[in-house]
C-alpha cells in the first residue's frame, strides 16, 4: 500500500479518514468536486464548466492508482467525501521530480484543520517518495486562505503573471506559482 489510511480529528471533534481514492469512489468525488468549484471563486471554472463522466473520472482515478508517484487522497466522513488532495507528478523525465498539487473542499468543512491534515499527509508522502522532491502549484491572488495555508508549509511564491485570471464580475486576479523543495528542508 502507497499510503497508509489515517484518521484524523477535527478542530471541531469531528472524525475524518484521509486514503487514497479507488475507483468505487467515482460518483462521490465527482459530485464533491463539481459543488466545491461551484461555491469557490478561486478555482477558475464557471458553473457547469466541471463536466467530467463517469467514465472520465474513473479513468482519472485510474491514472493515479497506475502511476508510480502520483496520488489523489480523498477526505471521508461517515463515508461521505468531504474533500480531496491530488499529487500529478511530471511524466517529463526531466521534470520528473516535481508534482503539482491541488486541493478543495466542502465549503461547510473549511477553517477547521482539514486542509493542513491534507497537506500534512501529501507532504510526507513526497518525504518518503524517492523520485519526488519538489511541489509546487497555482494560486489566484486573491486566494487568501490558499496562500496562508500554502505558506504554512513552506511554499514560497516564484512566479507571479500579473492580472492573469478573469474573475465572473469582471476584475482580474494575479496568477502566482508557489513552490516547495521538501528534499531541502
Ligand atoms: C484553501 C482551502 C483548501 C483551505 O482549507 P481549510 O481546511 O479551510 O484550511 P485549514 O482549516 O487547515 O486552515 C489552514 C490555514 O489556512 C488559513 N485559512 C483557511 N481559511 C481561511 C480563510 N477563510 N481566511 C483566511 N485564512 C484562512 C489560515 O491561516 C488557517 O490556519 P488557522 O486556522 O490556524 O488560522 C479551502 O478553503 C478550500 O477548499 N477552498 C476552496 C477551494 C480552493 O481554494 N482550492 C485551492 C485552489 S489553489
């Protein structure tokens, strides 16, 4: 097994198991996903934009489950996936050594200690993966709670294009790249 299921409590007592996905999983996550992007501005899709299949989103979790570094974690509570994680490393060898990294969920599961109880369980992942030494991922400007969960783990901003997101009411977000070595730390 590539990562062990963890059990995690909540800031507010609650229970929630951390595994990996399987492919049973695919009607859930699905649905988790496409309502987490409908309530958040920071994840650049309209509504009705997340359209994937059930046969596309089985052949996603299947990706991960096939390649040797990549993992897609699921947050579950009484069985229900509340939100998720995904680690994509590079199939380019010379970038085969990073991964990028994504992250949402339900919007009643925020600001209680789910997204570092995630980041924590990609983190040492990485830590222990032999081929894996860099993260990085995308971050719109405007993403506060992102960055500060982001930054408490030592990701660093290294790019930044200027007003590149176009927001639904018409203004523009910066697009800034964030990246952690956790091979040097
Ligand atoms: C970004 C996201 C994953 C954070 O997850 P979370 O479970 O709320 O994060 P945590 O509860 O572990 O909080 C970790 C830290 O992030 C920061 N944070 C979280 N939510 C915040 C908010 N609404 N405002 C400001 N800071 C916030 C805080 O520094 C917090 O630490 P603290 O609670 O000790 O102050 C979550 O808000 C989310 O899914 N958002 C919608 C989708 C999204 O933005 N995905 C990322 C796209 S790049």
């Amino acid at each position: 097994m590539r990562f062990a299921p963890q059990h995690i409590t909540l800031k507010d007592e609650q229970l929630v198991e951390i595994r990996e996905a399987t492919i049973q999983d695919t009607p859930d996550l699905l649905t988790t996903i496409k309502e987490y992007i409908e309530d958040s501005e920071f994840i650049p899709y309209t509504a009705g934009e997340f359209s994937l299949t059930i046969e596309q989103g089985w052949r996603w979790i299947q990706s991960f489950r096939n390649s040797g570094n990549s993992i897609l974690l699921v947050a579950t509570h009484k069985g229900q996936i509340i939100g998720n994680l995904d680690v994509t490393a590079s199939s380019r060898n010379m970038l085969s050594h990073t991964a990028v990294v994504g992250i949402g969920i339900l919007k009643e599961w925020r600001r209680i200690g789910l997204g570092t109880a995630l980041f924590e369980a990609a983190t040492n992942y990485v830590k222990h993966n032999t081929t894996l030494e860099v993260l990085w991922l995308q971050v719109m400007g405007t993403n506060e709670a992102g960055m500060r969960l982001y930054r408490s783990f030592g990701f660093e901003e290294t790019g930044r294009a200027k007003g590149f997101v176009r927001l639904s009411d018409g203004s523009y977000s910066d697009d800034i790249r964030m990246t952690l070595n956790l091979k040097q730390i």
